[in-house]
C-alpha cells in the first residue's frame, strides 16, 4: 500500500503548476527538515531548497522518485508514522491494480492483446500508452475526492484507465469530464450495458472507450507478457 502512497506524491509534484511548493508541502507533511533530506539524498541543502523557492525550473523525473522515495525511507526508519496516516482501509482501496510500462504501446495493439472491442473510437486511438490502472468504478466514485484523483494516473496521464463492476458505464465517464486530467484510453471490464451518453462523452473527449470480457486476473497476466516482451 505505500505504492500507492509513492504514486501519489509522485503525481502531484510531477503535475503541480509549482513543483517546488508541492515538495515542500510533502516534506514538511513527514515533518522533515531540507538539511536532513539533502543529506539522504547525497545532494548540497541549497538543491532542496532552490527547488522549493522556484529558483530552480522544475525536478526531472529521477529526481522527483528519489525525493519520494527518500522521504518515504526516512518516515520507516522511524516506524512509519506519516506513511501509516495516508494508507487507506483495505474495504476502502479503489485501486486494484496498477503499473507503469517502460516503453509505450500503441492502443490498438493494447486493445488487440485484451480482445477489445471499440465503443467509441478516436484519433488518439493511435496513441501510445505507458501504464495501466485498474479501478474499482464503484469504490473510485465514491471515494475518490478530486485532489485524490491525481493518484490514479501515477506517472503519466498517457495511460489506460480500467474500470470493473461497470453497470452502465456513465458514472466513470463523467467523473473523467469532470476532471482537467484526461486517460489516453478508458477500458470497461465486463461492463453489464453501456449507457449511450458514456459513448457520446467519450467522443466529445476524444478518449477511446472499450470493452474487454477477460477476468481481472487474465488482463493483469496479458499486461505482464506486453512489459516482458519489450
């Protein structure tokens, strides 16, 4: 569950209109000092806090995961008290599963590897995704607050959002328009019927929408080959 504590934070700092307050904002949650997360990460306290101030552009990617991840590591060393605060109750987790691909793959082969079937279709259908989520629909709409909602798109909004215990479709879709971040594709998994206006919302969002009838556990396996393969 701390995964999903890392995608989050990780998420916001990468998505923030100002990353260096959204660090300090996290540094200061774990109740951490600028001196003490320098000398964790082996950089000079002035790195910290010229990212915090703004006087530095915005933290790469590989500086971002070690700055959460040292954040993260120094909290356990102490029993894990800011970690623990943000893990949520099992009957409440709405992520079900979720994972980051190293190399991008093109819907359609995406769709093609899950016998997808198209609801809606776009010109982004072309597009490349770089992860997956899998949601819960039911416990994600009731759930998920909109500053939690960063968390599900972990390091790149260019992934497949997958929604399962779908009835008719239209919730997901109008929590996604709803929001300013937007999927490369949304999946129903096993959806009963799909309501007419999820199909109408996603084309005017042009996210492709599809279909798959594999188990949760098939998708997860077919996912896993795709990432070895590359």
């Amino acid at each position: 569950m701390a995964q999903e504590l890392e995608e989050k934070m990780a998420g916001e700092v990468a998505m923030s209109a100002d990353p260096g307050k959204t660090m300090r904002k996290w540094r200061e949650e774990f109740d951490l000092s600028q001196s003490r997360v320098a000398d964790a990460m082996g950089v000079s306290c002035s790195v910290i806090s010229d990212y915090e101030s703004g006087r530095r552009k915005s933290p790469g990617v590989a500086f971002v995961r070690k700055f959460v991840g040292t954040l993260l590591d120094l909290d356990r060393e102490v029993g894990s008290p800011t970690i623990t605060k943000y893990m949520p109750n099992e009957r409440d987790a709405c992520i079900i599963a979720m994972e980051e691909f190293r190399e991008g793959i093109p819907i359609s082969e995406f769709v093609k590897a899950v016998n997808g079937t198209y609801l809606a279709s776009s010109q982004s259908s072309e597009k490349k995704v770089y992860g997956y989520t899998i949601l819960d629909s039911l416990k994600a709409i009731m759930n998920l607050s909109s500053g939690d909602y960063v968390k599900i798109y972990g390091w790149s909004t260019d992934r497949v959002l997958i929604f399962t215990d779908v009835h008719y479709g239209r919730s997901p879709m109008v929590a996604i328009r709803a929001h300013p971040l937007t999927p490369a594709m949304v999946m129903y998994q096993k959806p009963d019927k799909i309501d007419e206006l999820a199909i109408r919302l996603a084309k005017l969002e042009g996210i492709p929408l599809v279909s798959t009838d594999l188990e949760i556990g098939e998708l997860i396996k077919i996912f896993k080959r795709m990432e070895e393969g590359m």
